[in-house]
C-alpha cells in the first residue's frame, strides 16, 4: 500500500508506479515533440487524467538507456479529490538493496532518503512526501542526483538536469494526442539506434571471418 488514502487513490498510485517504471519513456515536454537521442535524458513534462474519483497530475523525467532499459524514473504526483495527496516517486532498475532506499540530493545539499514501496521483477519504486519545500529546492536547483545500492553494495548515482522543471511543473499538462506522438517517434529511435548496433556486430564478425 502507498499511503492510507482512499481505493480510487490507491488504484491510481499503483497504475502509476506501472507507468514510471515503464522501460521506455512515453511522452516528453508538449514544446517538444523531437524523440532526444536514445541515452539522453528526457525532458521534464506533465500529464493530467482522470483517474475514477481523483484528478491526477504527475510531472516526471525519464533516463533510458540505448537499447530501451530503464535507468531512473522520476514522478512528482498530485492526487486532488476526496482525497488530496502529493508524493514524489523514483524507479530504478531491480537488484537494489532495500535498506538503504534511493537517496536524494539536489545540487550536493543534504540527502533525502525515499524508502521502497515496491519491488518488480524488472524495476523498484522507492516514495517521499512530496512538500512545499522539496517543490522549492527543485526549481531552484541545478540538479537532482538520485543514489540507488545495487546487489553488490555498490552505489548508483543518477544525475538529472532540472533545466525546465519549473516550466513543466507550474505550466499546462500536454495532450493525450502529443504523449502518442512522442512514444512513436522515441520508439522508432529506439529501434534505429538497435538496428545500427547489430548491423555494426554483423559487419564486425564478417570482417573477423574474412581475416581468418
């Protein structure tokens, strides 16, 4: 359970730890509809929907990496309704040690340690209340660095530009038609990307052969 707040809210939280640990980032900034090089992190941006009886905003950047996996996943939730709540969410990859959590650092100010909710085959989600004065430190800051400690204890940092944070945090949601635009373009890149890495082992195992 993410927090003690009504089914509906429940139900979308989950939905949404689903959507931010997803391997591909689905949407970017509505300015900007151009897939950014596979690798490169994604832009900040805000999605709004109706989620049964809350009204659900999330503004969130995604870290792919080229051949699609996932790297970090950040997501800045408000759920308003019967229930109002906010709640910073990050994803990273699975095979994290639990007790440390994810910590968090913007621009090498104090850490904030968000603790797992949960843990997927494939991803973990860890969760910090999302207050006025995290909001604040985000838009005035350079740069978020999210720490994870992978199975072998060694830790993971994760830096994200907030460059646009505010924008996308105090602008207008994008459109469900400009979020379908983004994931195709990324996609296709995404494959591209793909394509030219097998064709570049194929021609490098030809060439072995031809040495031989």
């Amino acid at each position: 359970m993410m927090f003690n707040a009504t089914k509906a809210t429940r139900t979308a939280l989950s939905a949404l730890v689903l959507t931010l640990g997803a391997a591909a980032p689905t949407v970017v900034g509505a300015q900007d509809a151009a897939a950014p090089a596979a690798g490169a992190p994604a832009k900040w941006f805000k999605t709004c929907t109706k989620q049964e009886e809350a009204d659900v905003c999330v503004v969130q950047n995604q870290l792919v990496a080229q051949n699609g996996q996932l790297i970090t996943a950040v997501g800045l939730i408000s759920v308003e309704g019967k229930v109002n709540r906010k709640i910073l969410q990050v994803t990273v990859p699975s095979a994290r040690l639990i007790p440390p959590g994810i910590m968090m650092q913007i621009d090498g100010a104090k850490g904030m340690k968000l603790d797992y909710a949960v843990c997927l085959p494939d991803r973990c989600t860890a969760e910090l209340p999302l207050t006025d004065a995290v909001i604040a430190s985000l838009k005035k800051g350079n740069e978020v660095v999210f720490t994870s400690v992978n199975f072998r204890r060694a830790p993971n940092p994760i830096k994200i530009p907030l460059e646009g944070f505010t924008g996308a945090y105090d602008g207008e949601a994008m459109s469900q038609s400009q979020a379908e635009e983004r994931q195709r373009l990324l996609q296709e890149a995404m494959q591209k990307k793909q394509e030219e890495r097998n064709k570049a082992i194929n021609d490098a195992q030809d060439a072995a052969k031809q040495g031989n």
